[in-house]
C-alpha cells in the first residue's frame, strides 16, 4: 500500500514520460533532419540552381527549423505553464490518497471514495526513474510516482505486478 497527495511535479514528471519519443522516434527525427538540411543548404548556396528548388530549399530549411523550435517551445514553455494553470483550477489538487494493489487489480481510496481498476484494463504502461505511468482506453492515463512507496523493493513489486497483471506488453 502506498499514500500520498500529488503535487504540480508529478504532473509535470507523467507528462514528460508521456512526451518522451524513444530512440526510434528520436532517430528519425535526426535522420530526416540530417538528410534534409544539407539539401537545403545545397538549394541555397550552388549557383545556377532554378528559383523553384532555391525556394523549395529555403521552405525545407525553415520547416526543420521551426519543427525542432516548436518541439522545444511545447516542451519547455507551454507544458509547465498549461499544467500549472491545470493543477491551479482544478478544486483539490493536494488531494490525500490511498493505493493497494494484488494480482486482480488496484485500488485507490480517496476523499470521493473508492475506485477499482483491473489490470486487464490498463492498454500500455511506461516508467522512468520518478514515475510509473499506466495507460488506459481511449488515451486517459494513471500516474504513480515512486517517491510514495517505502523503499526499493516495494517500487519493485508494483513494477513486477505492472508489467506481469497488466493487459499492456
């Protein structure tokens, strides 16, 4: 059993994970912009190019740059100002909880009372060193994070129930 109140870092630290491309992800984006820059730059600095590909060139250069711009901004500057404002408005946001889980499913008690989700429920799930995130339908998500539980071996156990219970690979 775990307890505790959220705070506005949890929320920030669920949506990161969320947010977070693997390597795969990562790769591509490298690699298109990688293989698209230098032909931009080509567009741009060879002589005796036509004006159509100079100015595909030109597009193609400012598309890349304002992809990884925007990707930044969202990141680092919409995100915690949209939680905060969300976690600001919402009417508890320090809400006191409780959580347990068997092999069946988890529960939580809170001050609204009593909600059991099945593990079968639970689509996908994603953890990193602060917090367990657990997918459900329909792109809703449950976070936990691990500085509730008592020691290493009860993030452990909820872990191994996570990925051994749970209806996600």
């Amino acid at each position: 059993m775990i307890k505790g109140q959220l705070e506005e870092i949890d929320y920030m630290n669920a949506q990161r994970l969320s947010m977070k491309l693997t390597w795969v992800q990562w790769t591509a984006c490298i690699a298109l912009s990688a293989g698209a820059l230098p032909v931009a730059i080509e567009s741009l600095v060879f002589q005796g190019v036509s004006l159509s590909y100079q100015l595909a060139g030109i597009s193609l250069a400012i598309a890349i740059i304002l992809g990884w711009l925007a990707w930044a901004f969202m990141r680092f500057v919409f995100l915690p100002v949209h939680l905060s404002h969300f976690v600001k408005k919402q009417a508890s946001p320090d809400r006191y909880f409780e959580m347990s889980w068997n092999t069946e499913e988890i529960v939580i008690h809170s001050e609204n009372g009593r909600q059991s989700i099945p593990w079968s429920s639970f689509v996908k799930w994603r953890e990193d060193q602060r917090i367990f995130l657990l997918y459900l339908p329909d792109d809703l998500m449950m976070f936990v994070p691990k500085r509730f539980f008592q020691n290493d071996e009860s993030i452990a156990a909820f872990g191994k129930a996570m990925r051994a219970e749970s209806g996600a690979a």
